[in-house]
C-alpha cells in the first residue's frame, strides 16, 4: 500500500506530530467512531487528566485498529477534540497518542466546550489506511475472536 506522507515547504508544519497530507494509492480504508477514555466495561479512565484518557484512548485505538489488521502507524487522518484547550495540553495529548508510533497523520485538533459526557475530556477519530490490500486483492473479510 503505497502512502505518501509530504510536508510541502510553502505550507508550515507547527509539529513533527503531524503531516500535511498523506496520500493512499488503491487501498482499503477504515474509518473508526470517535474514540474516548472508556475501558473494556465502558467506564471513564482518568477523569480530569487529559494526559491518562490520551493513553486510554491509545489502548482503545490499538484494539480497534487491530480488529481489522491495522496499527496506529496505518492511521492517515485524525480528528482530536479536546475539551479545555490550552497549548501546554499538546504534549499530554500526543506523548500518548503518537508512543510507538512511527509516522504521523494528517492531523485537525479542535478545541470544545464539552463532549457527550462530563467525564471525557478527548476524543479521537481517525481514518486508517489497511495494510496489504490494494484495489486488486481480496475484499476484507474480518474474523470472528476466538
């Protein structure tokens, strides 16, 4: 699956934790609901800590990505809303989101007053690139757990 991540010159880049644009040729994609600081049981992790529901979120991402036989270095785009935005928030919330991670997607953070629940002060949606599927190989067919 040929993706082509470019930071044009003419176009600033304000992070190393974010590209411009990111192309895929002839792929399959995934698109994942917005994600939140939920464990397994669908309980709040980390209330008040933006840095904790960051690496839950990871976890989540990681699961669902891997539901589908892709990694968080397979997401091309993202979408984070952060609920009390401030710059110095930026490292808490992609110290955990990018750990790992080997290359960084095109990438929108908006700032919020609330999310659905009070308890969640991130959410993240991301659009994933899956690997090894070109328009000429076989339709995904996802497997049933064991």
């Amino acid at each position: 699956m040929p993706v082509n991540r470019v930071d044009p010159p003419s176009v600033h880049n304000p992070s190393d934790q974010i590209t411009q644009v990111v192309a895929v040729d002839r792929t399959r994609i995934a698109h994942l609901s917005g994600q939140v600081a939920w464990d397994a049981e669908g309980r709040p992790v980390g209330p008040g800590d933006h840095e904790a529901q960051a690496a839950q979120i990871a976890r989540n991402l990681d699961a669902a990505l891997a539901a589908v036989g892709a990694t968080r270095d397979d997401i091309i785009e993202e979408t984070v809303y952060v609920v009390d935005y401030t710059p110095e928030l930026l490292p808490a919330i992609f110290g955990p989101l990018r750990a790992g991670v080997s290359q960084a997607p095109a990438s929108t953070l908006v700032g919020v007053p609330a999310l659905f629940a009070p308890e969640f002060l991130l959410e993240v949606q991301v659009v994933a690139a899956l690997p090894g599927r070109g328009s000429h190989a076989e339709p995904y067919r996802p497997t049933t757990p064991q």
